[in-house]
C-alpha cells in the first residue's frame, strides 16, 4: 500500500501567498454557503465584462443543464491580452520552449495582442465569422496559441487536433465539426524527430473534408510541401497585409470557445 507522505509547504512560500489557510476555508465555506454572491463578486473582481449577466447560474441536475452568468457578454481573448495591456505591455506573457533551446521564446503581452490581432484579421479576411469551426492541427508552438486567441477574438469555435494524429484522425475530426479552416504546419518536430509529415497527413485528410475551404500553414522547419492554388495559404503571408489591432467580438457568456 502506498505511504502517505505529508509535505509542509516553507515559509517563503507562505509568506508570499496570495490566501493563507484560514482565508481559503472562509471562501471556500462562503462559495458553499452563499454561492450566488460568491461567484457574482468573482466574476466581478477577475474579469472584465462588456456587459453584466442577468443570473448567475441556472441549473436542473436531473436534465443535466448548467448554465453560468447568463446574458453576460464578455470575450476569452480581451480577457486574456487586452486588459493587461496599460500596466504589463512589457512584460512576459508567454514563455515557449522549443525542442531546440536556441529556438525558444519569451513573448510579451504587446507582441501577444499585435500577433493574435494579426491572425484574427487574417482569419476574417478570408470569410472566417462568429460561430464558424476552425481545426487547429499544430504541436505546442507560439502560433498554436495566437491562433486559439485569435479564434476567440472573432468569436470562432476552434478544434485542436493533436499534431500526432494520422489523416483518418483528422478527418474525422474536421468533419464532425464542419471547419471551415485548417491550420497546420509544414512539418513537426518532437524531441528527435525533425520531420513528422503535418502538411502531407493534411493534405491526404483534406481529401475528404469538403468543408474546409483555406489551409494556413506556418512554415517550421522548411521543408518542402505541397500548396494547392486557391486553399492553401503560408501564415507569414497571410499576416502580411493584416492589421496588428482590433475590437474583439461580443460574446455570450454561454457561447462555446471550442470543440475538444
């Protein structure tokens, strides 16, 4: 039988915490006792709203429906980047580490906001709306999160499909969702592996997908791949001509972010 191991948490760590014990129990006790208020006043504190909900939650268990903040408006990326901005622009938002030490990145909330914005323009110049599938097909990289921000700035529902997954996996996955875009890479690199084919499985799922109509691909690692006239378009085009600015979409609070 496994041994219960107790680990005392140190002193600078509970010097500089942000609730001691006694205050969590009290707020834990309080979302139980009064959860209405509760989460109506963290609502309220952490997020900024574009305009109030009108009950807090709604639920019958026995039906199975949930609902939370009901006719509040508010967007997952303003509340990610944009408030941030007037007192943190500089300082590090993200922290990426590529396989290659070389190669990793530290991005600020600036560059955060101008290259979500960036990919959000994108996105809506070639006819991307509110409620329209977006399939992300990328391992962990920088554009992997621009492009699920940039999704939830415009109001599109994104689905990320693991960068390992074979064509018939991506297919399916496209089709279930009815995306209206693709996003991938030429080829991806996991730990020793330099060139897991990403663009040649899409290309191949993409047989079968008529929903899609453009497939943007961030160039990697530079190998070779096909691009099909008129579908397939590289990322550093696309942002080419795009804004680095832009007002986010007025979302339900209820609206679904994606597809998992």
């Amino acid at each position: 039988m496994a041994k219960e191991i107790m680990h005392q948490v140190p002193d600078l760590i509970k010097k500089n915490a942000l609730l001691n014990e006694e205050e969590y129990e009290l707020l834990y006790r309080e979302s139980l006792d009064q959860s209405e208020d509760f989460w109506s006043k963290q609502a309220k504190e952490y997020l900024d709203w574009i305009s109030p909900w009108e009950k807090v939650s709604e639920s019958d268990l026995t039906k199975g429906e949930v609902s939370w903040f009901s006719g509040g408006k508010i967007n997952a990326s303003e509340n990610c980047i944009d408030r941030h901005l007037e007192e943190r622009s500089s300082q590090i938002a993200i922290i990426w580490e590529g396989d290659d030490p070389s190669v990793s990145k530290s991005i600020t909330y600036q560059e955060l906001y101008e290259s979500v914005c960036r990919f959000a323009n994108a996105l809506k110049e070639r006819g991307v709306k509110k409620g329209d599938r977006v399939c992300i097909y990328m391992p962990m990289i920088p554009e992997a999160a621009y492009a699920m921000l940039a999704c939830a700035r415009i109001g599109a529902i994104h689905s990320v499909v693991f960068g390992a997954f074979a064509p018939d996996s991506l297919e399916a996955r496209i089709n279930d969702s009815e995306c209206k875009v693709l996003i991938t890479q030429d080829t991806g690199v996991r730990g020793e592996k330099t060139d897991i084919p990403m663009k040649s499985n899409a290309d191949i799922a993409l047989q079968k997908t008529p929903s899609i109509e453009k497939t943007l691909v961030v160039k990697r690692t530079g190998a070779a791949v096909d691009m099909l006239d008129g579908r397939d378009i590289w990322w550093h085009e696309a942002l080419g001509s795009a804004d680095s600015a832009g007002t986010p979409e007025e979302m339900d609070a209820e609206d679904p972010p994606f597809i998992l």
